[in-house]
C-alpha cells in the first residue's frame, strides 16, 4: 500500500487544484509501488499522468532508455570501504539518514536533502563515494552517459535531458554525473553558444523539479567552470581532496588484510614513499604488488617485489609535479 504521507499529499494538493505538486506526488507514488515490485500498479499511475493521448512521461523501460542516456551500474563500494575526510563521512551519513528516514520528516514538512556535489582533483573518491551512497541506499546507480545526451543539433539536447530526467523522476535511484563542467557551464562565458546556455537553463530546471527520492550527485574536477547558478542548486557541496600520508597509510592497512598482500613494509612508510599521490594511485600501486607476487610464486620475495614496483613506480610518466620520495 502506498505511505500514508503521500496520500495525504496528494489529497491536499487536489484540494488546491496544485497540478505541478498533484504530478510530483503522483510520481512519488509510482516511484514507490516500482520499488515494491508492484509494476501493474506502477503503469497504471503512470498511465493516468497522460493528457489528450500523449504523455509527459517516457514510454521506454529499462533496457531501452538505459541504453540510451543512463547506464545502471552495479553499485559494489560501501562507505566503510573508503578513507574519507571527517566532514565529508559525517555529511554523508546524515544525507543517508535523511534518506531512510525520510516518512519522519515529511511530517513535518520537510524533504530529505537529495542533490549533492563533489569537487576535487581526479583520483580521489568522488565516483566511489556516489558508489557507495548508492549501495548504502539500496537504490540502483544511474550513470549518465554524455555521448548520448550531448546532440549537435539545435535544441537537441535539452529535449534528451528532459527525457532522461523524466525517466529517472518515477523511479528511486542514484543519478550520477560525472565530470559535470561539461554540461553545467558558466553561461557567462563569452566563447560558448548561445544553445550552451539554453542547456544549462534546462538542466537546472529539471535538477529543481527532481523529487526527494531521487539522488542525484554531480561530480567535477573543474568546479571554477561550473555556472553560478548551479551551486545554489546543491544542498550538500562537499571537497574530497588528495589524502595526506596518514589517510594513504589507512587505505595501504587495510588493503594489506583484505587482499593479504605482503607490502613489502609497514604502510605508514610505503604511505611517506607514495606522498603525493591519488587514491586511484595507491589502489594501483597495490593491486600491482599484489599480480606480481601471485606470478613470482616460488620466486616470491615481497622486499624485492616492493623495490622494483616502486622504483617502476617512481620513474612512470607523469604531467603533474612528482610526489616526495
């Protein structure tokens, strides 16, 4: 049965004729009998969202659309799998609160918190905590996939965008997009186009009419080439920075335990040989310590391994400064 509070919505807004809130919550709804299973429901709702013959919803399922501008991604990464600053897990774990407990607030009027951005330097968590978000959310992970939305012809790709966000407002997911300043501009930018502009304003539009049971979280490692009006669309704007030594030294302990790999030393001093370096890095760097040793087998000296793989490591191509050794 559908929660009390929406009803209770829906009634009200009917009784004010608030046709925008009466579609909001209906879709609420829909969103809600999917998430039960219950699809027969779910299509007739839907059904009743129609006006003179068409609708303003998508006639796609799953396979179709997502083939299309989303791709579902099987969310595997959960919170405690990632080293993060003390702010950012904090926010974290009070948005998925919000989440949970979201029947709570609407009693009182109040929505949970449901758009967030993450800024920082490539490498360094923001597709693995959205992946995770998602799996402690228990809500599939929608990425969006620019080469299907971005058209060349005008007006092209805000009618995608308005498909794609239709789509995804009667389903409870995690809609992410990565590398944001693609599509989030600053329209004030005198190089770029006038259609440029026209998607931005689309885009934020739809971001606003999202309802609460939809997440969605951008990603940029630009955050100066985002419009201004994009983050006062973003109730959660969280920093995830390079990791110093001492959060590289957690990551290297507890990769040792989980993958029983022989670093070669106590991760504290790998951790001061790999300053500098990305989370992704570190990742690498391990991963790659640990193919080597399950090839060497009889051969097996982890010392040896761990000098060769950093000395490799040290003399790889990089375009940014190298790290302190």
């Amino acid at each position: 049965m559908a929660r009390a509070d929406l009803l209770v919505r829906l009634v009200r807004s009917a009784a004010r004729g608030d046709q925008p809130l009466i579609r909001k919550t209906v879709e609420a709804l829909i969103a809600e009998e999917r998430a039960k299973q219950h699809h027969v429901l779910a299509e007739r709702l839907e059904e009743s969202l129609k006006t003179n013959g068409t609708s303003r919803m998508p006639d796609q399922r799953l396979g179709t659309l997502t083939g299309e501008q989303v791709m579902e991604v099987l969310a595997e990464r959960r919170l405690s799998d990632l080293v993060l600053p003390e702010n950012v897990a904090t926010a974290i774990q009070e948005v998925i609160e919000e989440q949970h407990r979201a029947e709570l607030l609407r009693s009182h009027n109040l929505e949970p918190r449901h758009r967030l951005l993450f800024a920082g330097p490539p490498g360094n968590g923001k597709t693995s905590l959205a992946e995770a978000l998602a799996t402690e959310l228990m809500v599939p992970l929608c990425v969006v996939r620019y080469e299907t939305v971005v058209a060349s012809y005008l007006g092209e790709t805000s009618v995608r965008l308005q498909r794609l966000f239709d789509y995804v407002r009667t389903r409870r997911c995690l809609l992410f997009f990565d590398e944001f300043d693609t599509l989030g501009k600053e329209r004030g930018d005198e190089h770029e186009t006038g259609e440029i502009k026209r998607v931005v304003s689309t885009l934020l539009l739809q971001i606003d009419r999202l309802p609460s049971h939809v997440v969605v979280v951008t990603a940029t490692n630009h955050p100066e080439l985002l419009d201004r009006a994009v983050w006062r669309r973003f109730q959660v704007r969280l920093a995830l920075p390079s990791p110093d030594q001492r959060r590289i030294a957690c990551l290297l302990g507890r990769y040792r335990e989980q993958m029983q790999v022989d670093l070669g030393c106590e991760p504290a001093e790998l951790a001061r040989h790999l300053e500098g370096a990305s989370f992704s890095e570190v990742e690498e760097f391990s991963l790659d310590l640990l193919r080597r040793q399950i090839l060497a087998q009889a051969d097996l000296d982890p010392a040896k391994i761990f000098r060769e793989r950093l000395a490799q490591w040290r003399a790889r191509y990089s375009p940014s400064p190298e790290p302190r050794t």
